[in-house]
C-alpha cells in the first residue's frame, strides 16, 4: 500500500525492495492517482499499480 497523492516510479521501486516482490501496488489515497511512471515500473517488475475501485473488482472477480 501506498498512501502518497501521487505515488511515483522511484516509490513503486522503493515498495520493492522493502517488502519484496508484490503482485499488487495498492495506491490507498482517496484523492490521488498514480503517476503513470510509477504503473511502468510496475509493469517492469511484474506487478500492477492500482486505486481501490480497480482493486475491488479484482476481488470480486477472484
């Protein structure tokens, strides 16, 4: 989870490193949207970059 308004790249990588590999990088501001950098590196390390509504529909699809 990340809570800034705009998470970047260099915090999607940051998540990475501390936490080890993740499937989903959940974006938890209300308010904000993350940088389409921070969906790339996403993508370059084979995880998704995503807002609660997107994730709520993965769920409810699982």
């Amino acid at each position: 989870m990340i809570a800034d308004y705009e998470p970047t790249a260099d915090e999607v990588r940051t998540l990475w490193e501390r936490f080890g590999p993740v499937d989903i990088v959940w974006n938890i501001n209300p308010n904000g949207t993350p940088q389409p950098e921070a969906s790339e590196a996403g993508r370059a390390l084979g995880c998704e970059v995503m807002k609660w509504d997107e994730l709520k529909d993965r769920l409810s699809k699982a």
